[in-house]
C-alpha cells in the first residue's frame, strides 16, 4: 500500500477502507486473508472498524 499513497496526489486510504469492506464480505474469504485484510486496510490511522 506504500507505493499506491506515494503514487498519488490524494491520500487513497478511504477507498481502500471501502474495498476492504466489500471484500470482508466474501464468503470465500478465510480468516487468515480478513486478518490480513483488516491489518492492511487499517492504514496510518490505526485499525479500521471492519
């Protein structure tokens, strides 16, 4: 996630919050990828509340 922010002149981080949702919501999705999901998606502000 470090090169899309220093790639970009706006900070993308809701989105990314946003997609993050989206695909929390994948049945498929084991508990290892959300736990990886929710640590990525939680950016420099700290964990998002997913």
């Amino acid at each position: 996630m470090k090169g899309v922010r220093q790639g970009s002149r706006t900070d993308p981080a809701g989105r990314i919050r946003d997609v993050a949702v989206a695909k929390l919501a994948d049945p498929h999705l084991t508990p290892l990828e959300a736990a990886w999901l929710r640590r990525r998606a939680g950016g420099r502000s700290g964990p998002p509340h997913l």
